[in-house]
C-alpha cells in the first residue's frame, strides 16, 4: 500500500488493508513515520486483530514547510498542505528499495497506491513480479465527470437521466496541485486496474460509463466498497468517546451530526452564523469546530488561530448541543442509532461512512472532489440536502439558510423521505460487503486473481 499523506486518503488505504488482512495476506503499507502514526491513531471499527498482518514501513520526508491553516483564502483548497505533497514525491527512491527487497522474498508483489502517488510507484514496471493497481479515493461519478470533462470529442451520447448541471471545478483547486496531479497522471497507465471505495448499488452505473469511457479495455475497475467496517467492533478494553456516551441519552434518529473534515478551515463570520442556525433550528447536534491539519499534526509550525464562538453560546446551548474541539471517531458516531443527519463538507470518506450507515446528509462542499460528490448525495441519490450551491460559493452563509436546512433534513416531511431513501440505500450497501453481495464478490475475484498460481 503506498498511500497519499492526506487524512482522508491514508484512511481509505488503512481500510483497505484491513480488508485484504482478512484473506490471510500480508500487507506492508509505505509512507512517512508521521502519517503512518496519524492513519493509525484516527482509525475506527476495525478488530485488533486484523492489524497483526499490517507491517508498516516508516519513511522520513525531506524537510518541508508546515504552516498553519487559513481560513481566509478565496479558495478553499487546504494550500497550506501543498509543501507536504511536493514532499512526498521523495517517497520514490524508499518505497522502490521496498519493493525489490519484497520481489526476492514473494512470489509476486502486488503495489496498490492512491492515483496521486503515481509517480513514486512508476519503477514498479521494472520488477518482474511486481504488479500494480491504482487506488481511486474519490466517487465514481465525480471520477467520470471529472475525465468526461477532459475531453474535447465526447465519445458518446449520455442518457436523459444522467445530470446535466454538474458543478464546475473552478474554485476547486489551486494552481500548484492541478500541476502536482497532472504530474501524477502522466505516471499513470501500467496498472492492471483501479480499484474504488464505492458499491456498485451506489454509483455502479458511472463505473460503467468509466469503463465505456476508457481507452484500454483490458483495465479491470473494480467496486470494493464501503472500505470502512460496517458494523462496530465492541473494544471493551477502550472507554467510549464522550460523544458516544452523550448520543445514548438521545432518541433514535434525533441528533445532527456536524463536522468538515480534516481540510477545512471555516472563517470566524462562517462559524458564527452555523453557530446561530444550529441554535435556531432547535436541533441536538454535534458540532466538531477544529481547524484543519496542518502537514506534520504532530509537530506543527506556526500558530494555529482557534476557532472562535459567540460569546456565551456553549452555556445557552448545553442542554441541545455540545461542541467538540478535538479529533473525533466518526464512524462510531455516525453508527449510532441516534444520529439522524450528517452536515458535512461531502469528502468521499464522509460521504461513504454517511451512506453505510444510513445517514441522510446535509451537504456543504469546500473543495476539491466534493461539490460533484454533493450533487450525486442529493441529485441522483436523493439522500441529502444542498446546504448551498457551488456557484455560490463565495457567499456567506446565513444562519437562516442554515436553519432551514436543518429543518428540512431533520423535520419536514422531505426529510422523512430522504431518511428512508438513505435507510434503504444503508441496508443496500451493507449487503453488498457479505457473503455473495456485489462489493463481496469483486473483492474475492480480486483475491483470486493476485493470488493465481
């Protein structure tokens, strides 16, 4: 596993290699010490048991900056972590030493690296027994729009159905990652396939259109997901998070669950009109208010500016809401029967931790994969409620648009339907990962054919 250092990346490959721990193999996953340790320590649901498999190799990046967040750029792209990523393409020389030094113990290495870190696997084609897969961390549907968009001569007509207005990428990057990753792309094209964290019951139609779009027939694209565990694993040997133990005294269904990730960085005006709409909506909620990672979360540059709440607000609302400051485990959070929405920036590992748990969404995207991500929870699933449109992205948003949201997701009529189209979506996806579901069985043919004799 050769994983990008961002969180939301290095989750997904540390699922995926509990996952594949579960067949009996071994996997060594490659990166630097510190996010390594950071994938490590955030990781939630799976069995102690499954890690034992897990031989993590420990690589020091060249020095590089790690300023703190702003909250402030036009843009919302955490840019603050571009000198991490320029880093990490360092990676190249230590992971290829890894690899031929596995090639001689193995009868074949199978390398399975996120798309962006095409470039640090591209000598992986000169071991003979070497064969690679490309690990896609975003949805299908924004991975076909995305390479639909890429082309000048559309190949073919798309059905009447599929969306039409689908948000542009502009606002959506900076300059010096759209680089980074064409850099990456060109790196591209030797693997035997590509695997995605998705179900075919929720965007398998996309995938398809992805393999009619691809220009190499032989490429496998593989559905394995949900990549997260499906079902809670009880470590009676750990205490509960304070928020599990909060959400117990709640009804069924009754709490908004609010959180933006690891690369988001709201601006002071911003929290406070989400501070004032939550307040007014009259919901329990969950509110994780941090700042975004910086490169290194463990020995952090710079001074983080800590978010900031009206005054007084924590004491008026203590009897609906608490906020949380800290790093939380998500995916227990959102597996409790009394979590009833999700606000969230939509980044794929919410949105499929949403999904397989049956949560609807109230989408707010950021950046990055996520406006697109938005549009297929609440257009083409119908499971979630835009919180905003991404043409107005520049604009505040009001309490007031907050609220009515919430109303929506959590009150209204509409909401009821959308909680029972995410129920049976939730049911759907779950199936799909036992015994003879669709997920299931992609994975296992997957075992099977890197384990051919």
């Amino acid at each position: 596993m050769v994983p990008f250092p961002a969180q939301g990346h290095l989750n997904q490959l540390l699922h995926l290699a509990h996952l594949i721990c579960t067949y009996g193999l071994p996997v060594h996953y490659a990166g630097s010490s510190s996010h390594n340790h950071q994938a490590t320590l955030r990781l939630h649901g799976w069995d102690s048991s499954t890690s034992t498999n897990i031989h993590f190799h420990d690589f020091e990046l060249p020095p590089y900056s790690s300023p703190p967040p702003s909250p402030d750029n036009s843009i919302q792209f955490p840019s603050h972590l571009q000198p991490l990523f320029d880093a990490s393409v360092h990676l190249r020389q230590p992971v290829c030493q890894l690899i031929q030094q596995l090639s001689i113990k193995y009868k074949r290495i199978i390398v399975i690296h996120d798309t962006l870190m095409a470039s640090v696997v591209q000598d992986v084609k000169t071991i003979p027994n070497t064969e690679s897969y490309a690990f896609v961390p975003i949805s299908a549907f924004t991975s076909f729009f995305n390479a639909w968009d890429r082309k000048p001569q559309k190949p073919f007509l798309l059905d009447s159905d599929v969306p039409k207005c689908i948000p542009t990428t502009d606002g959506c990057s900076t300059p010096d990652i759209l680089e980074f990753m064409i850099n990456q792309k060109n790196c591209l094209g030797s693997e035997s396939g590509r695997l995605y964290n998705t179900s075919r019951v929720i965007d398998g139609r996309y995938l398809e259109l992805l393999q009619k779009l691809s220009t190499d027939s032989a490429t496998k694209y593989l559905a394995v997901g949900p990549l997260n565990p499906v079902k809670m694993k009880n470590d009676n040997e750990k205490p509960r998070h304070m928020c599990l133990k909060w959400l117990d005294k709640h009804e069924k269904g009754s709490v908004i669950y609010v959180s933006f990730g690891s690369t988001t960085s709201l601006t002071d005006e911003q929290i406070t009109e989400l501070a004032l709409g939550l307040e007014r909506s009259e919901q329990n909620f969950i509110w994780v208010l941090r700042r975004a990672d910086t490169g290194d979360v463990f020995t952090s540059t710079g001074e983080c500016r800590k978010p900031q709440l009206p005054e007084g607000y924590e004491e008026r609302v203590k009897n609906r809401g608490i906020i949380v400051k800290e790093w939380v485990p998500q995916l227990e959070i959102l597996a409790h029967s009394s979590v009833g929405g999700f606000m969230s920036h939509c980044g794929w590992n919410s949105c499929m931790e949403s999904i397989s748990m049956g949560v609807p969404m109230a989408a707010w995207p950021m950046h990055s994969d996520q406006p697109r991500n938005a549009i297929l929870v609440t257009e083409v699933l119908r499971i979630g409620a835009l919180v905003r449109s991404w043409a107005q992205r520049a604009e505040l948003v009001k309490s007031s648009t907050i609220e009515n949201v919430l109303r929506r997701l959590m009150v209204l009529e509409e909401g009821k339907e959308m909680w029972k189209r995410a129920t049976e979506l939730g049911d759907a996806v779950r199936a799909s990962v036992v015994d003879g579901g669709s997920s299931r069985l992609e994975m296992d043919s997957f075992i099977s054919h890197i384990t051919r004799r």
